[in-house]
C-alpha cells in the first residue's frame, strides 16, 4: 500500500457507497466493542485506517464535544470525505493522509489516545506489526487497542449449491494476497500485541449464517455482486465463474421469495480482539 490508487477494492464512488452501507450493517458489532472497551463522553480515540470516515463519525458522536477523535487514512480522497463527514459532529476532530507502511505516528499524536480502534486495516497491510506500533504509540498507559479484522475468510460460502461463490472466494483470498495482505490476520494479532506489550482483554469470534430475509445478507451478497467483475477484469476469476456466482446468490434470492428459504450464506468470520497497553516494554 503506497498510494491511494493501491487498494485493492480501490476509492470508487461505488465501493464508497459499499463501505457506508457495510457499517451501517455491522454498526451494532461495533457498539458492542466500544461499550466492552468503555469509550465515551469524553475519550480521546485515534481511529486508524478510517477510510471515508463512516465508524469515525459515530465515535465523534459517542464522545461528544469533551472528546476528541482523530483518523489516520492512506487516500486523499477518503480523507476528505471523513472530514466533510466530521464537521458535522460536535467533536475536536481531525484527518490527516498518513501512510502506516512508511512512517512513524506523527509525535504530536504519541501518548495521547485513551483508545484506537481499526477494523478491516491490517488484513490489507504487508507488515501488520506497524499498525500495533501506532496503536501503542498512539495509546496512554492502560488505553485499550480495539480491532475488528478477520480470522477464517474461508468460511465465507453459500449453502447449498455455491460452487461458483467458492471460487469467487478464492479468488478474493488471491486478489488480497497479491497485493500483499493476509485475509485471515486476526490469527497473528494477539501475538503481535502481546509482543508488543499489550494484555488482551477480549478475544470474541464473529460467525453468522444469513438467510436471504436477513439485513445483513446484502453485505456478504453485495460484495460478490460488486467484486466479481473486478477479479475478472484483472484475470483472477474466469467470467463463468463470475456468472455462476452471481446467479446463485440470485437463485437463492428467488427461492426465498418463493417460500423456499433453505439457502444462507456464512460471511467470513470474524475476530474481535480488545487489548490493553500495560506499559513500555
């Protein structure tokens, strides 16, 4: 990752749009991990990789103006959406273009977060350690370090009849890889950050099994609606396999409105790690 025209989903309006309604599907999950981390009314969080700033809109809106929320993001592009979403809050908050891979956390941001949150970051990232070195950088002794990032991407499938939908799997599992991610890296983090000189506070596994009637299902679905033709252009997925997989996401749509709703689909699952900075090592 050293541009903003690097990311492997790329800056489009459209994958735009993607991330808003993916948050707006997974933002109780989220919830859930700030309440157990305890942020509120005044916290100060660093949200790390905060793309067009739709999770760092709700956590300016949590902590409200006595706390202070700042992003850290790759695209130009997003960091000005994240800011023209942010001047909206009643929050001190700020943007800033920053790219993890090549350097440190600016010094004026070093000790001075009571919480950083990242989800979907490191699993795009060549060298995920530096993103645990920003977060304790970032963080004051006893400040908690939250992540959201996947631990089995391969459990993401269709049931039953999703031979198509398995390819577009490995092709996405491919696609991230060569652009030198690591789907599955919520394996790696707790050892990254114990290493570091975090204790985790909480390991908690993310699985759901989404019928078609189910609002998150369009996350899962869309995704291999709006990526498939993408691996094709790049030569990732033949075009049969695009088809196949679009057409049983399809069918398994018809069969439930036709009373038969035996299909679902299991998203990748994933890992929700909550670790506390103990001190320098």
């Amino acid at each position: 990752m050293t541009s903003h025209n690097d990311y492997v989903l790329g800056t489009r309006d459209d994958e735009m749009a993607r991330l808003s309604r993916q948050h707006d599907l997974w933002r109780d999950e989220c919830e859930n991990a700030w309440t157990f981390g305890d942020i509120r009314s005044g916290s100060r969080v660093l949200d790390i990789g905060c793309g067009p700033g739709v999770a760092t809109v709700d956590l300016a809106n949590i902590v409200g103006e006595s706390g202070r929320v700042v992003g850290l993001e790759l695209s130009p592009r997003y960091v000005e959406e994240a800011a023209k979403r942010l001047s909206q809050c009643n929050c001190k908050s700020s943007v800033h273009v920053h790219d993890l891979m090549k350097s440190p956390l600016p010094q004026e941001l070093r000790g001075h977060f009571d919480f950083t949150w990242s989800r979907w970051v490191s699993m795009f990232v060549s060298r995920p350690e530096l993103i645990v070195d920003v977060a304790h950088d970032a963080l004051v002794t006893g400040g908690c370090a939250i992540f959201h990032e996947y631990v089995e991407y391969e459990s993401y499938a269709l049931h039953p009849n999703g031979k198509g939908v398995s390819a577009f799997v490995r092709a996405a599992v491919h696609s991230f890889a060569e652009f030198g991610g690591n789907v599955n890296i919520g394996r790696r983090l707790p050892t990254l950050l114990c290493e570091k000189g975090f204790s985790i506070q909480r390991l908690r596994s993310i699985g759901k099994a989404l019928r078609p009637t189910d609002p998150l299902w369009h996350w899962p679905a869309g995704f291999i609606r709006t990526y498939a033709p993408t691996l094709v252009e790049r030569g990732q997925l033949s075009s049969a396999d695009a088809a196949a997989a679009i057409c049983e996401v399809n069918d398994a749509e018809a069969s439930n409105s036709h009373g038969r709703a035996g299909a679902f689909i299991m998203p990748p699952t994933l890992l929700e790690i909550v670790a506390r900075k103990d001190g320098a090592l």
